[in-house]
C-alpha cells in the first residue's frame, strides 16, 4: 500500500477501482497505477519504458509504496491494465486530480474525438480506437473519454460521454459531429449550456442560418437585434480579425422548428491578410442560451483548446499515435493516463517550462515529479 503521510495519501481515491486478477495477487494493484501514471509523467511512453523507469527508481518509491515483492515485469503491466475496467479507473484518477486542481465552474468544456492510430492490430482484426474526449478548456483537465464503439460512431458515442462526466453550469462545444437534436437535449438535460457549429451535414439548417446573415449583411445589420465581439491580432507573418455575432433564434430559420433547445444562433468571421493576401473564413453555431457575444467569442475560441492542449501534445509529445500498445483493454486504459498525465503537467506552475521539458525535468528531479503529482 502506498505510505501515509507522504506528499499525498492516494489510496483513497482508488478504494473502487477491481483488481482484475483471480486469487491473491503478487503486486498490490495501487502500486501498478502509481509507478506507471509516475512513469508516464516523466517520460515513458509504454510498458518496457514504465518498467524501466520504476526499476531504475525503486528507492524513491520505496518512500511511498510497499515494494516488499518487488517491480512487475513489463509483460505484467501490460496484462493488468489490459483487464482492468477502463471506466473505473477514469473515475479514480479524476478524483485524485480534482482533489488537487478545483474545476472551475461555469468554463468551456469542448468535446472532441481522435483516433489512437497504431491501437489497429491486423493479426486479431482489432480496429483503432476512436477515443471521444471531454476537455475543461480553463483548468486545462480531461474529465473523461469513451471509446467510440467499432460499429459507431461519434454520434452515439457523445450522450454516453455526457452521461458519464458533470457539465453542469459549463458551456460545452462541440464541432459538427454534435449537431444533433439528441445531443443538444442531453446537454440540457445535464443543465449545461451549448455551443454548436453547424455545417453541411445538417444542409437545411445551415442554409437557413447562412441565409439569414446574409440578409443581415445586406442591410448592414440595420434594426438587427445582435450582440457583438471583435478581436484582432498581429503576428507570424499575418493580421488577423475576428467578428462575432449572436442573435435569438429568429422566425425565418424554420428548420430550428424541431430543435426545441436552441435559442440562437450565431456567426464568426475571421478574415486573414497574409503577404498581401486576404482570406475570409465564416462559420455558424447553434446555442441554447442567448449568451453576450464575449461569452460566445470565447465558446468559439477556446473550443480548439482540445486540439491544442490536449491532442497535439498527445501526437508531439507522447507520442501516441506511435504507441503498440492494444492488448485488451491496454490501450484504452494507457490513453486515459496520458490524458491525465497532461493535465497534471499544465497545472503545475512552478516551472514556466512547456509539457516535453516538464516531463524531461520529471524524469531529472523525482523532488519535482512529487510536485506534479502531489502537489507539493
């Protein structure tokens, strides 16, 4: 068992989670999770490297966990987290980083799918799985995932996300994929707000929206009930302005008729001078609450924080989608720990460093490595 009175007494937050192994185990399974979440943090990037990595710093776990019989091998990491309960175990390390980071109530929550590449295994017909992921764009933590089912698809797989994680009082984003009646009305249903985009699949719908900005546009917005936000930037080569706006859903979109949870609808353009050239970018949403046009400037913004807080540096700096790892449930579950790994790295502020430095300087300093993880 892990040491009390340490940096941080985890046990607590990992009482449910099911030993998935018959009879009287060799290595207590809390060990496992914690020399390999430690492992992942400062470097490893699966099963042989987390090994490794414990093995070579047994002595500072030593401080911590009961090493009495000693570091599993990597085949036996490998085949507990291949039959451990993927959901079980995200609701265990959720708690322990929550317990150490407050979510911010009332942020941007973006939703967001992708795909574990190398996770397909051609030997056992095994597709790559397609991982739906809930990301707090503020607090920078990932509250939760779900692998997309084999024979789905995003669609489906959202509602099982939002059943899972608490999105009360948020705003939750989702690009085109969740632009769906049944989505919108489960987020409600969680007593959260929604910022949608709309696009071509949903083609009524998007060409009502699009119409009626259009003759927004031709009256230069005259008697036009409209809320605003504009921002520009300067930088790497281009100039750069953005313009928001959000209205009630107005009469002319009939086709918002079957969508009885939408209260406006909005649009952002984004027009883009770079080498004297000008592009000219328009996208539509659709909303469940008539927001300022800050609030939805900033839903539209901070939505692609997913992509770029979360998914980038899973693909540069983890490194998954070269990951091997797919026995059993192996994948799913080393995905969650990179997930959370990111977001107990950006939530230490210590070190004004970015994430691959951060995990080198775990990898470095164990002292730092505690702070990551506990805290302190």
């Amino acid at each position: 068992m892990i040491a009390t009175g340490g940096p941080a007494d985890v046990r607590i937050h990992f009482e449910n989670l099911t030993d998935p192994r018959r009879g009287e185990p060799t290595y207590p399974l809390l060990n496992v999770v914690v020399m390999t979440l430690c492992a992942v943090v400062s470097g490893a990037d699966d099963f042989v490297a987390i090994a490794r990595w414990s093995t070579k710093n047994r002595t500072w776990l030593a401080r911590y966990l009961d090493l009495s019989e000693g570091i599993p091998s990597h085949d036996r990491f490998n085949a507990i987290f291949a039959a451990m309960n993927a959901r079980e175990f995200e609701i265990c390390l959720l708690s322990w980083i929550t317990s150490l980071h407050e979510i911010t109530s009332g942020q941007v929550i973006a939703i967001d799918g992708k795909t574990l590449r190398r996770s397909y295994d051609a030997a056992s017909s095994k597709s790559a799985i397609h991982m739906v992921s809930a990301w707090a764009t503020m607090n920078h933590i990932s509250l939760g995932q779900v692998v997309v089912d084999a024979k789905s698809n995003e669609i489906t797989a959202i509602p099982k996300l939002l059943d899972l994680i608490d999105v009360s009082g948020g705003m939750v984003t989702i690009d085109a994929m969740g632009c769906q009646t049944e989505i919108i009305d489960k987020i409600v249903e969680k007593k959260a707000d929604a910022c949608i985009a709309v696009k071509k699949n949903q083609p009524n719908l998007y060409a009502a929206i699009e119409q009626h900005f259009d003759a927004l546009v031709d009256t230069d917005f005259l008697d036009a009930k409209i809320r605003w936000m504009h921002s520009s930037e300067k930088g790497h080569g281009r100039d750069e302005c953005r313009t928001y706006a959000i209205c009630p859903v107005p009469e002319s979109v009939k086709d918002l008729e079957r969508w009885k949870s939408v209260r406006a609808i909005g649009m952002s353009t984004n027009i883009t001078v770079r080498d004297g050239k000008e592009q000219t970018e328009i996208r539509y949403y659709i909303l469940t609450r008539y927001v300022s046009g800050k609030r939805f400037a900033d839903a539209v913004r901070t939505h692609w924080g997913i992509e770029n807080s979360l998914h980038w540096q899973l693909d540069v700096t983890f490194r998954e989608d070269d990951c091997r790892v797919r026995k059993g449930h192996s994948d799913a579950n080393l995905s969650v720990i990179r997930r959370f790994a990111v977001s107990m790295l950006k939530n230490e502020k210590s070190e004004k460093l970015g994430i691959k430095n951060k995990r080198l300087l775990a990898a470095w300093d164990t002292d730092y490595l505690a702070k990551v993880l506990f805290g302190s």
